[in-house]
C-alpha cells in the first residue's frame, strides 16, 4: 500500500438558530445522505441570518459532502471559507489537505497538514498524511520522521506502521520493514493493503512461498487488488479461483502440503483484552524449513479480536506460547485463521461431594467396606447433569451404581461458559467414594 490516507469529521453545533434551521443544521451533518446534506448546508449558507460560529460547520460540513461525492474544488473551496471565519481549525486544514492529496496537489496538501499539526500537536493523523505525500515526493527521511512521530502519538497506529515499513522497504531497508509490517499486521490482521505490503517485502527478501501466501491472502481480503494480481502473476501462480470451502489452503506452507507433511510451531504471544494474539514471536517448529513457523505467524496476524470479551483485568490476561498444529488430509489447522479466539470455563461443582456427604444421604451404603463410583455425564445448560452413565463400580453388587445416579439426579453445577455466556453439552468425568470416611 502506497499510504494509508485517513479523513475526519467534526461535530457540528448550533447556536442561536431557528428552530427549522436547527432542524436543517442537524441534517446538514456528515451522518446525512450526502446529496441531503449539500441542500440542507446550501439552504442555511443561502438564509443569510446564520451566526458565523454554525457558518463555520455549515462550510465544513458541505465541504465533507462534496468531498465524499468526488468534487474535491468544491470541497476546497468550503474548507477554504471555514478557515477564513475561523483560522484556528484544525480540521479544516486537515480535511482541506486531504482534498488537495485527491487532486494530487501534494505541495498545498502538505501545507495544510503542518498548519494542523500547527495547531494540533497530537494529530497523529495529520502526521501520518504529511508523512505520505513526502514518500510520494521522494523525500523518505521527513516521511520516515512522520510515521515516526505518528507512532509515538498513537503506539497502536497501524496505518503508521505500515507506511513506515513501505518506506523503508523502498530504500532498501527490509529487515526493518518487515518488522513494522508484522506490527501492522498484528494491529490490523484484515486489512488487505497491510497484508499487501508484507507480501512486496518478502518477495524482495526472497521468501517467495511466503510472498504467494500474502498475496492470496490480501486478495481473499479485497479480490481488487490489482497489483497483488500482477505480482502473483508475474510469479508465474494460478489465479484460477480457490477453493472457497478450505481457505485453510491459504496459509498452509505449500511445500508441506503438497507432500502431505504434517507439522507444528509454537509462538511465544501477549494477547490483549479481546483475547486477540500480538506481538508474537517465533518459538520452535517441527519439521524445520518447510514454513511452519511463518505460516503460523500469519495464522495468529489474521485471528481477530472477540468483542464479546473484555478483561479489564489485566493479570488475568493470557502471554505464553501458542501451540499451532498443521495436519494436511484435510488440510486444517489449529487455532483456524479468521476467527476470534473464546474464553472457555469449565463446569464446576456448586458443592464438591465427599464421603461425610455421602455417608450421611446413603446411611445404607457408609457400614460397609469403602466403594468407589466413576460416572460420565453430560452438563446442561442449566447446571443439571443429565444421560449419566457407570463407567466403573468397586466393588459391584452393592447398590453404589443407583446410588451415585441419584446422587447425580439430585446435583446442579456451574455449567460450562462461552465468552461468559452458559452453554450445554460439556462431558464431565466424576468420582465418588462410598463406605466410612
């Protein structure tokens, strides 16, 4: 990707309208239809009775409705007369420069990103745009201190990263770029041209198995990307369509799996609040040099966040290893790419049973000589346990059996939980123990 350009809105606020102009004045906002909102602007501008502090909005919120149709002079113009009536916005510098970058005006549109960040220190974004039409004008090193500086603003920047990586990677500096790249692609695993990027620098740092894996992969993302088209087919590969029903194939190292090699590779990862690996590093992989270890990078870049979980606690967050199982007929892979990682708890006793409990409900039962019950059981959704069946009886002949399936009738657990949500169906495997405790 060749920058990642970001856009912004501001909030419009009324003053001292009408009531029909603050009707029109909150339908002239970057929510409406677009070509509603350029009337409804049109109609408060046109009224002469607007107070400049809403004609600053009305201007700037017109000129995010033109830029979204496409008609970026117009846009300009708007933005040009929010700045006039008020000098000191941020925003419209920003939007205004975003405008010129669409009509390739890079010199006004770097202009207007310095006065934003002029204004605004911690404009991440702005610093981010800046430092992309630098690359485009082929001065790499006021680039390369954008992207820096965006990245310190917002360590999470991942559009940052990426341009930082792209820029390295075009002065020839890869083993950094693929370092930032890799960061991208843990903080955004589906986007296509992050992916994109990362496949460019592998190609050029000759891992072309690799290269292919990415490409395939930025194009499962977005099928339009052309130059992922070129590449791979410049790299002499079958763009015939995949087979859809086993994506898994995408991330399988090619060799291996042409010769039905099973394998494995452990990664040592963080994982954030949403249960999402990052910042993963490679650990071992068997067999070596067919590919495991990298493709199992890529595996955990694509596993998303889980927005039904949240650990505000951060003790309880998981960093360790990650053991990620390659088996080729068919082809599958543990933990699969694109989906979210769960939170799985386990059912659990309300109240543990043990032989004075036992003793005291089977008063039968407790005289004789000790006895021992395994029963496996199904937990349902509501903690019961249910289609109970004797796994093993010691001694037999007794009654322990019958009485450790009443027992069970009689039982409620904490049944299993997915993202903290109870579910049934869980096998639990328990013990009981009959006779004098």
């Amino acid at each position: 990707m060749r920058g990642i350009m970001l856009g912004m809105t501001l909030a419009l606020v009324a003053s001292s309208a009408s009531a029909k102009s603050q009707l029109l004045l909150h339908q002239c906002g970057p929510t409406t239809p677009v070509d509603e909102a350029i009337a409804n602007c049109t109609s408060l501008i046109r009224s002469g009775r607007e107070p400049s502090a809403d004609l600053v909005g009305e201007y700037f919120n017109r000129g995010l409705a033109y830029a979204r149709k496409g008609i970026n002079d117009w846009a300009i113009a708007d933005f040009t007369q929010a700045i006039a009536l008020t000098p000191n916005s941020a925003g419209a510098h920003f939007n205004r420069g975003l405008a010129y970058d669409r009509e390739g005006l890079f010199d006004q549109a770097i202009d207007d990103y310095t006065q934003a960040i002029a204004l605004k220190g911690d404009f991440a974004e702005a610093r981010l745009n800046r430092g992309v039409d630098y690359d485009r004008k082929g001065r790499s090193d006021r680039a390369i201190a954008d992207f820096t500086q965006a990245i310190a603003l917002k360590p999470d920047f991942a559009g940052a990263y990426n341009d930082r990586a792209f820029a390295l990677h075009k002065r020839g500096d890869d083993a950094q770029a693929l370092t930032d790249v890799e960061k991208a692609a843990a903080l955004a695993p589906n986007n296509g041209d992050i992916i994109e990027t990362r496949a460019e620098i592998y190609e050029k740092l000759g891992r072309r198995d690799d290269a292919i894996a990415d490409y395939r992969a930025a194009l499962q993302i977005d099928p339009t990307m052309q130059l992922a088209k070129d590449r791979l087919t410049r790299m002499g590969v079958n763009l015939a369509p995949q087979d859809k029903s086993n994506p898994i194939k995408t991330f399988y190292p090619p060799e291996a799996l042409a010769k039905g090699l099973a394998g494995e590779a452990s990664l040592d990862c963080d994982e954030d609040k949403h249960y999402r690996p990052i910042n993963c590093k490679f650990v071992s992989e068997s067999p070596e040099g067919y590919g495991f270890a990298q493709a199992a990078l890529r595996v955990a870049a694509s596993i998303p966040a889980n927005p039904k979980v949240t650990l505000e606690d951060r003790s309880k967050w998981i960093s360790g290893p990650i053991l990620f199982r390659f088996t080729p007929s068919p082809p599958t892979i543990s933990p699969p790419p694109f989906e979210p990682s769960h939170i799985i708890t386990n059912p659990d006793y309300l109240a543990r049973p043990d032989g004075v409990y036992l003793a005291k409900k089977y008063p039968q039962l407790a005289s004789g000589p000790p006895g021992q019950v395994k029963l496996e059981c199904i937990v349902t959704v509501d903690g019961r346990l249910d289609a109970c069946r004797i796994v093993e009886e010691s001694p037999g002949g007794r009654g322990l059996g019958a009485a450790a399936l009443d027992w069970a009738s009689r039982q409620k657990m904490k049944p299993q939980t997915l993202d903290g949500v109870p579910r049934g169906g869980a096998h639990i495997t328990t013990s009981l123990r009959f006779g004098r405790p």
